[in-house]
C-alpha cells in the first residue's frame, strides 16, 4: 500500500501543484521566503553607510593650510609643494564623500588658487 506522502506526491504531480499550494489549499500559512545571507548582508551595509554618512561628514577634521600661489609666500601660507605634501595624505585619510573632500580642500584655496577653480 502506498504511503501517505506517495499519495500527496502523485496528487501534486497530476494537479499540477506545488507544495506550497498544496499546503494553502489545505489551511497552512504560506512559508516566508528566508532572505538570502549574501541580499540581507547588502541591505546591513547599506543601511550603516547610510546611517554613518552624516556623522562622518560632520566629525571634526584637521583643517588644511591656505595655499594661494602667491609669489612671495604670504605669511600663515605654504607654498605648493609643501601644501600639496600634506593634503594628498589628509585627503585620502578622509572618511567622507568626495563632495565633502572638495569642499574642505577649497576651503584652503585663497586669490589665484581660488580662482583657477
């Protein structure tokens, strides 16, 4: 005699039903999907890039040098060399977007160097 699972199988397979439609036309509740690890590990980061962008942008920062291009080198300035030595690395070590980077660095910009921007 076959079993009470053949019979379900062979009913699904002739009906043309899924598990599932066999478990809800029975009275069950629908089975939720289980989120993939790989789409809810996408969603986690999402939401902390989202949640920890404003605090990253408004954190305290060192605040770059004036650089002008003036000839001779105001004082309080430094010439470009030596401004562009300490702003790459600063800039990289920022932890913001690139919008907020360019800000800061026009921050430091003064006469001709503002004005080539």
């Amino acid at each position: 005699m076959d079993s009470l699972a053949q019979k379900l199988q062979a009913l699904m397979v002739d009906e043309k039903r899924t598990r599932e439609e066999l478990i809800l036309a029975l009275g069950g509740a629908p089975t939720p999907a289980a989120p993939s690890l790989v789409g809810w590990a996408k969603e986690l980061g999402n939401a902390l890039k989202d949640a920890l962008k404003p605090a990253y942008e408004s954190a305290p920062y060192k605040r770059l040098r004036s650089f002008s291009g003036m000839p001779p080198v105001p004082t309080g300035e430094d010439d470009y060399e030596t401004w562009r030595d300490v702003t790459v690395p600063l800039v990289q070590e920022w932890e913001c977007s690139d919008a907020e980077k360019r800000k800061r660095v026009l921050e430091s910009l003064r006469g001709p160097a503002m004005r080539i921007v």
